[in-house]
C-alpha cells in the first residue's frame, strides 16, 4: 500500500514522503478499508507544525478521516461485508491507501453521498453533532454564533442549528459571504471588515444563547461578553495557534487572549463553557462515537445535512492540499483522491 509519511515537522513541501509499505490485515473488532478519499483537517495542519501534542512524533502517518470500500473484517465484525462503502475515523493514519480501523469508528456511506462527501461525516459532521446535539439542546428561537461558520465543522453546525429553528450569525471573510447565505445564515459577518461583537450588540438580539468557537485566543474572550444569562460558550479549537509555529510568542499571546473567568459569576448567571476533543471523545466512549457516526449518516441520508466538498486533490497532491487548507481558501471540506 502506499502512504504519505510526515518527515519531520515543518513546511507542506518539504515534509511529506511517498513510501511503499505492506498492506495490514484486521485484527479482532477491526476493519480493513481501502481508501478512496482521505479528509484533509486544520488539525492535520496544527499535527504537521508540531503543535498537536497527541499526534504521533515523525516519521509517522497523519490524517483523521477516510472514505473507501471495505477489504476485509476482522473476528467478530459480522454487519460490514466486503465492498461495502463506508466512512471512518482513522485517529491518524489517514494518509494511506489501504487503513485499518476499529469498528466502532466505521459507518456507511448514505446512498445520496459521494464518497468524497463522505470524507466531511467522520470528523466535521461527528464534531458539529457532538457540540450542537450532545453538549446542548438547541430549541426555536435560540441565538446563536459560528465562528468560521463557512468551514468543515462551522458548515455542519449552521446546518443543524437551522434544522432546530434558530437564529444564526455566522462569520467569515468576504469571499465566503455568499456560502454562508446558501447554507442559512441568518445574518453573515464579514470579520475582515466588521468586529463581529459589535454587530452582535447593535443589533436586535444584543446577546446569544450559544457559541461555537475555533478560534481562542482574544476571539473567545471577545465571544464569551456576548453570551446571555443561560448561556453556552463551546469551544472545539483553537485555530489561532497555529501562528505559534513561526512565532513562540504568538502562543503565549493565545493563552493570554482566553482571559480568566471565576466560575462564580457565571454559577450566579447558569453560563457554563464546555470544551471539546473529538479524538479523547473517540478512544473513551467509543459506542457515543459510534452513535454520532450513525446519527450524521441518516442526517445526510434524509437531506437534512449537505456535506460541502470545496476541492479534491489527487493524492500525490498532498503538499498543495494542505497549503490550500492553511491559506483558509477552503469552504468545507478538501480531500485526497486515491484513485489513479
């Protein structure tokens, strides 16, 4: 099989290498895929840079997500049948053309989803289903923001907050205003021309019942003064840190940025802030995974979530893919192509 080994940490260009290696076989509980598409993730990024404490230390192999056909199963896995499309979480590893995987990460592709579609259920649509359907109950009328609303995860969120009857601000450059109407939002910021708090204030709703928050840093302070009595502020990312990676003291301007909350004030106002790893969530309570992949494949299947493929790469592409990804070009998904 061939994979995509990361080197060492550093630039896109500079750390891949194409290696042969042989093709693994499932143990008990696992499944063998053959890799039609691999997900290309920020967290993917943040590995390669170095600033991902659980990815593996190089030479290693990289990657979260994949969608393929099954090749073979192993003892005990009796609903999966050769051929079979699915979708899974690979918890590194993705970059390959053949991954082994447990079960419990492993769902089917919905009939009405490409296999490059695919790619967007296992780690943005599981992630977006975690934090607006497991870590909160959203109901009519409920306010809420997405911050990078045009991304994987965002894309997903602003989709089922819809789907529950809320009102959605959104932010994004202004290059993806225009995707954020299409997916719904209802009042779309452009962060590049407008301080999304500010808006927030002047505007009709002054506050929010929910946050959902990748950036850190100053942005989650900012976004935790918008949020009301009852409020929620979850945070699944802290994309900022990636400017760590050239400049140290980016990071600790970061963790400055978050500021310090007493939880008496927000005891005395039922705010709470919940923070989320999808990778912890997946090693822990593997059958709570396995629901959320089971949950997002009938959401697409019934329509009622769009996942937003915004380029495939061919495989031996990887470096551009991933400078595509870090130069934030990208609406939601952007993926590897295996096929030759």
């Amino acid at each position: 099989m061939k994979q995509w080994v990361l080197t060492k940490f550093g630039a896109a260009r500079s750390v891949f290498q194409l290696k042969e290696s042989e093709t693994p076989r499932p143990g008990p509980g696992q499944v063998l895929i053959k890799v039609s598409h691999s997900g290309i993730n920020f967290a993917d990024i943040v590995a390669r840079n170095g600033l991902y404490d659980e990815a593996p230390k190089p030479p290693c192999v990289i990657g979260y997500d994949v969608s393929g056909m099954v090749e073979a199963v192993g003892e005990g896995v009796t609903d999966l049948v050769e051929g079979s499309r699915v979708f899974a979480l690979t918890r590194f590893g993705g970059y390959a053309s053949h991954v082994v995987v447990p079960r419990s990460s492993v769902a089917a592709v919905p009939v009405n989803v490409s296999m490059e579609e695919a790619t967007a259920l296992a780690t943005q649509a599981c992630t977006a289903y975690h934090c607006s359907m497991e870590l909160t109950q959203l109901h009519p009328g409920d306010v809420v923001l997405v911050q990078a609303a045009a991304g994987g995860v965002g894309s997903m969120i602003v989709q089922m907050a819809k789907q529950r009857g809320c009102f959605v601000y959104g932010t994004a450059s202004s290059s993806k205003q225009s995707f954020l109407k299409e997916l719904g939002v209802d009042h779309a910021i452009d962060y590049t021309k407008e301080d999304f708090a500010n808006v927030i204030k002047a505007g009709p709703h002054k506050k929010v019942d929910v946050v959902f928050d990748n950036l850190g840093g100053s942005e989650f302070k900012k976004a935790m003064s918008l949020i009301g009595p009852c409020g929620k502020m979850i945070c699944y990312g802290a994309t900022e840190q990636i400017k760590a990676a050239t400049n140290k003291l980016s990071l600790l301007s970061l963790a400055y940025g978050f500021g310090l909350f007493s939880p008496i004030p927000m005891l005395m106002q039922s705010k709470s802030i919940l923070m989320v790893n999808m990778l912890v969530l997946a090693d822990n309570k593997p059958q709570l995974f396995q629901h959320h992949l089971e949950a997002v494949a009938s959401l697409a299947a019934g329509g009622k979530i769009v996942p937003h493929v915004s380029k495939v790469f061919d495989f031996k592409d990887i470096a551009l893919a991933h400078e595509f990804v870090e130069s934030r070009q990208s609406t939601g998904k952007v993926a590897l192509s295996w096929s030759e």
